[in-house]
C-alpha cells in the first residue's frame, strides 16, 4: 500500500489533536480527526477550520471531522488526543481493529494513578503501542514551524511502520524504546509549569523561575526512575525540553493557569472559565499521592498541590521552597 492510500487517524480535535491533523494530513489522500462536538465537525468539514479550539489557521481539505470512531475501523494509526481522565472510555469506545494506538495525551490516571499505556495495556494488550510527547505549541506545529520530538514505541518493528506516517520536513519524531519515560516526562512537566506561571504571576523574577525548571528536573528525575523511566529519556525531548518550553511561556496552559494563581486568582475561577484542560491541574493530587506512596520528596509538585487546594498563597509558597534546608544539590 503506497504511503497516499495508507489512513491515519486523530481522536480529539482540540487545539493539539486539530494541529496533529493537520500536519500529519500532508501526503495523504484523507485524515480522519474524530470530534466530540458537532459544531466542531461542521467547522472543520465545511470551513476547514476549528473556530473553537485553534481559530485562525485554515486546516488541509483532506482532513475530514467524524462523530462515529467507528469510521476508524480502516486506519493503520490512530493518535489518541483527547485529557488523559478521558482515556479509558476513549479506548473503550475505539473499533477493535489491529491499529497501532499512538497516545498523545499527558497525565495520570486520578483512580489508579496508571500512566496512559499501563491502561492502553490492560484494555487493548494485542494493540501496537506508541507514545508521542515532546516541546510542542499547537499554533506553532499547525503554521509547519520547525518541531522535534519522541516517538517512543514497543518495537523497532512498530518505529519503522509509523515513522513514514507521522515524519514530515517541519515535523521531526526520533526514536526510543523508553514509553515510561516518554509519558512521565510529559505528565510532571504539566505539574511544573503551573508553578513557574506562578512565579510569574507573583512577580518573583527570572532567577526564581529557572531554580523551579532546575529543582523541578530533579523531581521529575526522582519519580522517573522509581517509576521505571531512564534518566537520558528524561534529559530528552519529552522529559526536559518539554519542561523548558511548557515553563516559559503563556501558550501553555498550565503556565497560564499558574500565572493566573500567582496574580491572587483562584483556582476554581480559573478553572471553570477555561474552555480547554490544563492538564497538569488534575495530575498534581495523584501524582502527589503516588510520590508520597513511594517515599518520594517532591515538593514542587506539593506546593502546586496546596495552591490548587487553596490552602496557600504563591509568596508563602515560594518562600517556603526557597527556605529548604540547604543540602547537596545533587538529592
């Protein structure tokens, strides 16, 4: 099968599934992205565009919308984007096919702190599994801006089939067996830049900002290793580019939730005005849980806890951090 004929397909049409879509459609004869909401499909099918996840940036005709997965049922590939709490219906719901279930979303599970392929494994244990995470802008992938990442999978079998589907000239996935760290690295990452965006927010400076990255590294190297991950996956794309990108920057989401918090706003304010998902909001307690399980010390990620809880304020916080016993950096 020549690679126009082969079919791919995205589930979740937010602004990174519509931007995934959108750039993976290229040199093929049709894209199927499954949305969730019928104003979306109509937008996309008819006007080639997603006014309420990604407006501004015509999409690729050869992309076409669908609320049934079951049109799926032909795909070699599909790309699982939809908030990592919705994933086990989302597998659920996919056409039991033989397809290679690339997962995009980031997090943990809140009622079993399992990591998205530990569900994908248990649902669906015949299914090729891939992982695809790394420093990426929706609006900046979708506009063909220059863009590396991890494509982490369970053979160099499956690398070699999905390469050719997911490589374009702007669009750059390099190899690794490591799914564990390629999803840890994107799940803690989240956590993390809500507490640089409350640096920001709190006025607190550059310095204070790159001690939360550098710290925050070290936490999610902590985890990572108990977790099952290698230390150079979480040094890579996935695990410290992500980070430096998701930290720096109000396209994040989660920075800009964090910046909000740090501003004195509260978090359910914050919340319930957001018509996308801050994924590292409903991370944080679980991953919290299951560090403290471990006997894990990541107080980062609890001070970001205790901020969403509303039990702190973005100065107590820092200054809390920031008075630590002074010990060997390297713990």
């Amino acid at each position: 099968m020549s690679e126009k004929q082969r079919k791919i397909g995205v589930v979740g049409a937010g602004a990174w599934g519509t931007a995934l879509a959108h750039v993976l459609s290229e040199g093929h004869e049709e894209l199927l992205l499954w949305a969730r909401e019928t104003e979306v499909i109509e937008q996309i099918n008819s006007n080639h565009e997603n006014r309420a996840f990604l407006p501004g940036y015509p999409l690729r005709h050869n992309i076409r919308a669908i609320a049934d997965m079951d049109a799926l049922e032909t795909c070699e590939g599909i790309l699982i984007v939809t908030p990592a709490q919705h994933l086990r219906a989302t597998i659920n719901n996919l056409p039991k096919n033989d397809a290679a279930l690339i997962l995009c979303s980031k997090g943990i599970e809140e009622a079993t702190q399992q990591l998205m392929s530990e569900i994908v494994t248990e649902l669906r244990p015949d299914s090729p599994l891939a992982v695809l995470s790394g420093p990426t802008f929706a609006h900046e992938v979708v506009q063909g801006l220059p863009t590396a990442l991890t494509l982490a999978c369970d053979s160099e079998e499956l690398w070699h089939k999905l390469n050719p589907l997911i490589s374009k000239p702007s669009f750059r996935p390099y190899y690794s067996d490591d799914i564990a760290g390629a999803e840890i690295g994107g799940a803690v990452k989240n956590v993390l830049a809500i507490g640089c965006g409350v640096v920001e927010g709190a006025g607190l400076g550059q310095n204070a900002r790159a001690s939360i990255i550098s710290r925050g590294f070290a936490e999610m190297l902590r985890y990572g290793a108990a977790r099952g991950a290698r230390r150079e996956t979480l040094s890579g794309l996935c695990g410290l580019g992500d980070l430096v990108l998701t930290c720096s920057s109000t396209s994040s989401r989660n920075f800009s939730l964090g910046k909000g918090l740090g501003e004195g706003q509260s978090a359910d304010k914050l919340l319930s005005n957001r018509a996308t998902v801050a994924e590292g909001a409903s991370t944080a307690a679980v991953l919290q849980r299951d560090a403290k399980a471990r006997g894990i010390d990541m107080p980062i990620v609890d001070a970001v806890c205790a901020l969403l809880a509303g039990q702190t304020d973005s100065r107590s916080v820092v200054a809390q951090l920031m008075g630590r016993p002074l010990v060997a950096e390297q713990r």
